[in-house]
C-alpha cells in the first residue's frame, strides 16, 4: 500500500472561452489531497542558444472523478512543495 506523504491542490482552469490562455485564479477544484509526487526523469538541453530545462513528474493519489488534463496540481506539503504541474495525463 502506497504512503501519500505530500498534500496538494488541485485547480481548475475558470477563464473565458474568449481567453488566449487558462486562467486559474478560481475557487480550487480540490484541496489538502493526499499524494505522492514523484520525479521521474530530467534533463537540460540546449534549444538554439538557449538552456531548457525538462522535469517530468509522477502524481499519484486516490481517484477523484472529473479531473482532467485541462487542470493542473500545486504541491503544497512535501518534497515538491511549491511547484505547480500541468495535468497531462489521467489514468
């Protein structure tokens, strides 16, 4: 049995169907959620004369109907803490 150490929120995006891009400073869909969050890989690449930087991260909690790529996951207790991630996948 997985040990959820981290706490996160979950929001979701509350912009406009006109907006240009997602707006997320609504009520959160979800908060306090046990979790853990996990790195899974990482990398920094050269882009033209540009350093990028690419971390990948494993969220992993009980299921919570309606959560979808278009939301996105702040840590707040945990390793993690402070970082937001995009949902890109829900399994």
């Amino acid at each position: 049995m997985t040990t959820y150490t981290d706490r996160i929120t979950i929001q979701q995006d509350s912009s406009d169907p006109s907006d240009m891009a997602p707006v997320f400073t609504g009520a959160a869909f979800a908060e306090n959620v046990p979790a853990l969050v996990q790195s899974v890989a990482g990398q920094e690449t050269y882009r033209g004369q540009q350093l990028t930087a690419e971390v990948d991260f494993v969220v992993e909690m009980w299921q919570l109907a309606s959560v979808t790529p278009e939301m996105r996951v702040v840590v707040d207790e945990g390793v993690q803490s402070g970082k937001t991630l995009e949902v890109q996948f829900v399994k």
